[in-house]
C-alpha cells in the first residue's frame, strides 16, 4: 500500500483573513491566495483540507473567489497532484459552493472532518459518481481490478478515471506493466 500523502489543514475562520461572517470576491481573493500558498507548499500528491465549519455564512462571491476558481486550477493541473478536500457540514453553507463548483462544471471532494467518509460538492456525471465510489469503496484499486467491477472495457475504464483524477477527486498511480502498456492504480484522496 502506498505511504499516506502529506496534509494541511487551512482553518478559514481562524485565519488571520478569517471571519465569521466570509463576504465579498476580495475576501475570497485574499483566502484564495492564502490557500494557494499552503497548497504550494505541499510535496506531490498532498492534500490541503479547507476547514469552513467556523464561518457562520458564506456568500456567493467570496465561494466562488476563494474556492471556484481555486478548484478549477486544481483541476487544469497548476498545482500538479496536489488535491483541495473541503471540510464542512452545514449543507446551507455549501449552497454557495455548489452553485460556483456547478456553475464551473467541476467539483471536489466533502468531508464532515478530516478521514471520515467523502462526498462529492459540485457537478459529476452519474457515470463518473459510479466509478468514483468504487474507487472510494476499493481503497486502492487497478484499472484492470476497476474495469472488471464496473462491467467496463479498461479504455472506458481508465476515461471514466482520468477524468476523475484531473477533477481531482482521486489518486492516480503508474504502475509497472507489459512492455509498450500502461496500468494504473487508483485511490481516493480523502
């Protein structure tokens, strides 16, 4: 099994940005900015875990600034394999966040706390949510292993993956295969 990635814990609320009440595309800005340094500064593969549970609201604006347009340079690759966790429970808080992940067409991984069990913010197809959860469920799986699962060939196998991995809502591993061929393992990041 592969070592446990690094992690950060970035608490919004007490932060020195950090309110109660998380208004405006500056304040989001100025978050964003803060958790991009923190995300920067992780090894490969890390995990940065945003904790929002002490903000008693969350505008639309400062969601978008801070974790919209965060979340989707995960997902174009500026920050390699690194991965964002969101760390929240109040299902009203996170309106604002689905509303900017769904506008965006991109999502991200949900957790109640640190190493409880995920869910996804955002927009994923249902196919994608199907493989995800089989990954979730596996710990860490092969394409191969997956492909088999789901009833799948392992070229739509490993699409459905991918796309789940620059979501960055997974793990992806290389593996040593057959000469001329790739396999894959995966996992979840949460």
């Amino acid at each position: 099994m592969a070592k446990e990635p690094a992690r950060a814990i970035y608490d919004v609320a007490s932060s020195e940005i950090g309110d109660k009440l998380m208004v405006t595309r500056g304040t989001g800005r100025r978050v964003r900015e803060a958790l991009a340094d923190v995300l920067e500064g992780l090894p490969p593969s890390g995990i940065l875990y945003v904790d929002t549970r002490g903000i008693d609201l969350m505008d639309y604006s400062f969601a978008d600034e801070a974790l919209g347009i965060l979340v989707s340079r995960v997902a174009a690759g500026e920050y390699g394999e690194r991965h964002v966790v969101l760390v929240e429970e109040d299902r009203e808080l996170l309106e604002n966040v689905e509303a900017s992940l769904r506008q965006r067409a991109l999502a991200m991984i949900r957790v109640d706390e640190v190493g409880e069990s995920p869910e996804i913010v955002g927009e994923v197809p249902e196919h994608l949510v199907e493989t995800l959860q089989a990954i979730y469920k596996a710990g860490s799986i092969t394409n191969a292993d997956l492909a088999a699962k789901l009833g799948l060939n392992h070229t739509a196998c490993n699409n459905r993956a991918t796309r789940l991995f620059k979501l960055g809502l997974i793990h992806r591993r290389k593996n040593s295969a057959a000469p001329g061929g790739r396999q894959y393992s995966y996992e979840g990041i949460a």
